[in-house]
C-alpha cells in the first residue's frame, strides 16, 4: 500500500511548488523561486499557514509587496529575465484584491511569460455567504470575481474539492514549463478549501523535473528562409523574444554581421542586441 500524507490543501500546494524543477540542456533549477503575497481572510488561514510551516524550509522565499499588481509584473520580469526556466507563485485574498492581479496575467499571457497565480475564493460550501470583500454574479452562484481571470490565462482551474489538485497542479506545470503554451496559469482557491485537510500520496510530493522542450526547425522552413533572403534587395531580420529564450542571441548576431543584414527587435526581442549594436 502507498503512503499518505495529511496536509491541508494550503499546505499541500507549497510542498507540491518546492519540488518542482526545470531541465532544459541538462542544467536543472527549481522552477518556483518563491512566492508573492498580500493576505487577508481569504487565504491568511489556509494558503498563509502552508507558507509559514513549509516555505521557508523547503527553500521558497516569501516576499510581501505593496500592491498585487506589482507583484505579478515583478514574477512576469523574472521569468523572462531567467528564460522562463523559473519563476514566482503570487496570492492574494478574495475579491479586490485578487482582481488587481489580472492586469498582470494578461500581460504575462500576452508575452508568453510564466507566472503563477493563486488567488482566494468563494466559500465552496457557500454556508457563509457573502463574506467581506466578495464580488459575486446577482444570478450565478457559481460565477465569482476570479472568472475574470479566465479570458488572460492559459490554464485557469477552480478547486472545488482537494483530490482535484492531484490532476490540476501537475497540468498547470505542464502549461507553465511548455514554450510554446505557457503564460499566467491560474488556480482559484476557495477559502474553505485551503483548510480542508486530504491524505495525499507522498509521490505527489516527489521532486518532479519537468524537460523544457527545444524543438528543431523543419528543414524545409530553414531552406524557406533561406531562399527569401537569397532573393531579397534589401533583406531585415526582425527578431522576437524566441531568439533570447533559446538562448541564440550570438548566433543572430554573427549572422547578421557575416551577411550584413540589418537587425531590429520587436518588444519581446529588446535585449537581443545591445544597446549600442
């Protein structure tokens, strides 16, 4: 028989984050750096406990900043600073609060940028209903200030139940750790639910390395461009944030330099050359 764990499911999500890594050219780095937060009522009992009692001791820093907002701009900068091999887990209490965060989850979703979001909700139980600072739909019961982030995240999950984040969390690592799919990944978390204790399997917990893929071009698209700039008069090279992330920076800039081809970045691609190419 396998082994269990009793956790609540605040405690759970930090142990889970701690022993998560990234692997891309065989160098490995644990993938979430630490955690943002704001608390209040909606996750000082649950989320905020799992922090005080597992964090620091499993090698997640916790940072307190003065507005949500900041704090997702600060994890979205992060990761891109870091290639998105890592970056920051950022929750907020319910309500107001939580809603400054979705600002930011656009603009990590729009640039591809991982970030983790882990914002309160409802009562599941909906026994006390409505609590300070909750934001619910007059007619759905069931829809909360949190669906706000729905349409700015690539994975968006509410747990209803604690079994739920067996499949959840592992699905949003797979979103954040994908080159191509990752940006803000949002888990809600009902305030009761944080509290409600589960006996986990222990390999839940087990460091789990997720391979950042690397895909080859076709030949085919090498042999395309190759063609087009053949052909081309006067030929730009317009880079994007893909020729820093696969770490190709150098190689650009040779290439540029050998065929004399001009080059210019989009947003995403600043940091391609420096500042005085």
């Amino acid at each position: 028989m396998s082994k269990s764990i009793r956790l609540t499911v605040g405690q759970a999500v930090v142990k889970f984050l701690a022993s998560q890594y990234a692997e891309r050219d065989g160098r490995e780095n644990r993938f979430i750096e630490g955690i943002w937060g704001i608390f209040g009522h909606g996750n000082v009992s649950g989320l905020g406990q799992g922090i005080v009692e597992f964090a620091d001791k499993s090698g997640l820093r916790f940072y307190r900043p003065q507005h949500e907002q900041g704090m997702v701009h600060i994890a979205a900068a992060f990761a891109k600073h870091r290639n998105r091999l890592s970056t920051f887990a950022c929750t907020t209490s319910i309500g107001p609060g939580a809603l400054n965060m979705v600002t930011g989850a656009g603009v990590a979703t729009v640039n591809r940028l991982p970030v983790l979001l882990l914002p309160s909700d409802y009562f599941a139980n909906r026994v006390p209903d409505p609590v300070l600072q909750q934001i619910e739909h007059p007619i759905e019961r069931d829809v909360s200030a949190s669906d706000a982030f729905r349409p700015v995240s690539r994975f968006f999950d509410r747990i209803s139940r604690p079994e739920q984040l067996l499949a959840s969390l592992p699905e949003a690592f797979r979103i954040l750790t994908d080159p191509a799919e990752t940006g803000a990944v949002t888990i809600s978390l009902p305030e009761d639910v944080q509290a409600e204790a589960f006996d986990w399997p222990a390999e839940f917990f087990e460091k789990r390395v997720w391979h950042v893929r690397r895909p080859l071009p076709d030949p085919e698209l090498i042999q395309q461009a190759d063609e087009l700039i053949g052909k081309a008069k006067r030929p730009i090279i317009i880079s994007g944030g893909g020729t820093i992330y696969s770490d190709a920076c150098e190689e650009l800039r040779k290439f540029c330099g050998e065929f004399c081809i001009p080059i210019t970045e989009t947003q995403a691609g600043k940091g391609v050359l420096e500042w005085n190419y």
